[in-house]
C-alpha cells in the first residue's frame, strides 16, 4: 500500500515538474569563414502552447569577456536587433516564433566575433528554464571536422569488404542453382531409360569448365527452339 | 597437434592484444611533459598532474585521421579473423588450407602497416623527443600479424 502511494506521488511529481520546465535547444558550436554569413539557431520545447507572448532574448559575450550584453530581443510580436553595439545593422531575425523557431543570421563575420552567444526563450506561463548557449568560432579556413575522414575510411573499407562477400556467395548460389536446374532438365528430357548415364552426366557437370560448356550448350538448345 | 592450434590461437591473441594497446593507448609519440596521439594529447601539469587536452591544430589532420583509421581497421579485421578461424576450424574440409582467415590477417597486415607508415613518415620530423610504447607496439604488430598471415596460408587442416 506505501509503495503504490510511493509510486504514485513520484509519478505525479514528474509530471508536474516536467510541465513547469522550458527546455531552450541551441547548436554546441558553430564554425564560419572569415566574411561569411553565419546562422544561429534556436528553438524550445515547453508543455504549453505557444503564447503570443513568447519572447526570445539573445546576448552576447566576447572570448575572455566576462559580461553579456543583449544583441537581440523578440517580444509582443516585434523584433528588436542590435543598433548600438558591435552587431548593427549585420543582424537578422530569421526565426519564426509560432513555429517555436527563434533563429538569427549575422552577416560578414570577422574575427572579433568570436565568442559565446546565448539563448533565452519564455513561453508565458512557462517560463522556468536554462538558457542555452553556441559558441562562434571564426577560420581563415574551415578545418576538417574531427573524426569525418577517420569514419569514412572506416565505413568505406567495411561497406567493400561486406559486398565482395555478398558477391562472392551470391555468385556460388546462382552457380549451385544452374548446376540444379540443368540436371533437372536432362533428367526430365532424355527419359527413364539414359536415368543411371544422365545422372553421371549431370554430376560431372559440376566442374566449373565443363559447367560453362554445358550452360552455353543448353543457351544453343533454347535458342534452337526458338527458331522452330 | 593441439599444442600446434594452442600456439597459432595464442599468437593470434596476441596480435589482438598488440594492435589494440596500440590503437588506445595515447602514446606514440613521448617527451618528457607530453605523451601524444592518436587520439588526444596528456600534457603534464605544474601540479604533477596529467591533462588530458586536444591535439594542436598544426597537425596535418588528414594524416592523422588516416592514421586512426587505418589502425581502427587492423583491429576490426585481426578481430574479425579470430572469429573466421573459429568457424573454419569447424567448416573447412580435411587437407585444405585456411585462405579465408589468412585473408583477413594480411587486411589487418596491411592496414596496420599503412598507420604505422604513414606515422613514422609525416608526424614529429625534427622534434625533441622519442617515439612512445604505443608506436613500438604497432610496429611490434606488423611483424606479428605478417608472422600470422604467413602461419595462415601454410596450415593445412589435419587429414585424419
């Protein structure tokens, strides 16, 4: 009986805490070229519908700055970019709030763009929540991502390996199954009588050279009736 | 006969055992602060304790993903054939040789022979240091799994 209560409250409780809690998604890292624009996505996930009054919140924080200051402000349906600080006039909002999508572009990036940019959405009256956070890395040219060639290498030396096995017993099944139905018909065609020397023929077919002899000889015989 | 298997069972444990020391463990290249690749970097610290940090971005990253692909591979097929040796002890007919098993060792020869290659040829030129046990190791492999290929494509099952 205790444990069924037990149960029951810590059930209760997760499901509670769960519909008063914000989830905000963001990407781990994001990587451009000098000069390039660059897309910052963000989105949320929340128990309630999506309020009208949803707002979305961007900041900013330089590498080895210590403070944030806000970039980008979505609130009561208006968007409020940057027009002061080091983004003007490069910001974009290109997010679509009843989609739950609050995702920005900057435009032409250089290098002192380098940094931590953080989301932080509200969804009223859920409101309780993390904010999430990308880091900007700027590259004179993008470098190969860790691991990208390592598992190519990997996928395509395995993938060669699995289909020349494949072929391999693909091949020794279709040579079984000619030998089959070519001692099949013989059996059928020439009669009881020739049963014991058709019989010896057929299995001294299964050397491979005669074996090619034998399936062209039956090709000549199809192709005999054909002309009948 | 049974200490013949015993003894071509444990060498190619052995090759296993090689090639994935040398595959994991982070020390091909050694100085007297820092123990190196493959896959990451240990610094050692002022405190006495060692960091486990990100290899530097002036490598050559293609060549040293080359390299952790390739010695991946020799450990995958030197596995793979351990477990086709397994299967050919009982499927193969009297007298014929295991081709199949032998096949898969001079893939993981092979492969393990490009990395180790490919390593010695590109990586540290010039440096202050020396190469580490995880490098030994893999050259170490190369003879053993060449030793086994060999071993492989001679060995006839017994006629009884």
């Amino acid at each position: 009986m205790l444990s069924v209560l037990a149960l029951t409250s810590v059930v209760l409780l997760g499901i509670a805490s769960q519909t008063t809690a914000i989830v905000v998604y963001t990407s781990w890292e994001r990587h451009a070229l000098v000069g390039s624009d660059v897309r910052l996505s963000c989105s949320f996930f929340s128990w309630q519908w999506t309020s009208p009054d949803v707002t979305f919140t961007w900041h900013y924080r330089p590498d080895g700055a210590k403070d944030n200051i806000a970039i980008f402000h979505y609130g009561g349906g208006v968007a409020y970019a940057d027009n002061k600080g080091p983004f003007r006039d490069r910001l974009e909002f290109v997010g679509n709030p009843n989609r739950r999508d609050g995702s920005i572009v900057i435009k032409n990036v250089d290098y002192s763009d380098n940094g931590t940019f953080t989301c932080d959405a509200k969804n009223p009256p859920d409101i309780v929540g993390r904010p999430s956070s990308v880091r900007l890395l700027v590259f004179e040219k993008v470098p190969v991502q860790a691991g990208v060639i390592t598992g190519a290498i990997i996928g395509v030396v395995l993938g060669l390996l699995i289909l020349i096995v494949a072929i391999y017993y693909l091949m020794r099944f279709l040579v079984a199954r000619r030998v089959f139905s070519l001692s099949m018909s013989k059996h059928g065609k020439k009669g009881k009588g020739k049963e014991g020397s058709q019989q010896k023929q057929a299995l001294a077919v299964t050397d491979p050279a005669k074996l090619k002899a034998a399936a062209s000889e039956k090709k000549k015989q199809e192709s005999r009736r054909e002309k009948k | 006969m049974l200490v013949l298997l015993a003894a071509i069972f444990i060498l190619h444990i052995a090759c296993i055992c090689v090639l994935l020391a040398a595959t994991i463990h982070n020390a091909w290249w050694m100085t007297d602060t820092v123990s190196t690749d493959i896959w990451a970097r240990w610094t050692l610290g002022a405190s006495g304790n060692w960091n486990y940090t990100e290899i530097p971005n002036n490598y050559p990253t293609e060549y040293l993903q080359a390299v952790q692909a390739s010695s991946v591979l020799a450990c995958i097929f030197c596995i793979l054939g351990l477990f086709v040796f397994v299967a050919q002890l009982y499927t193969l007919p009297k007298g014929k040789r295991f081709l199949f098993t032998g096949a898969f060792q001079l893939l993981a020869w092979l492969c393990i022979m490009i990395a180790a290659s490919i390593y010695t040829d590109i990586f540290h030129k010039g440096e202050n240091g020396w190469y580490g046990a995880s490098f030994i190791l893999a050259w170490i492999g190369v003879c053993l799994t060449l030793i086994s290929c060999i071993t492989y494509f001679v060995l006839r099952k017994k006629t009884a």
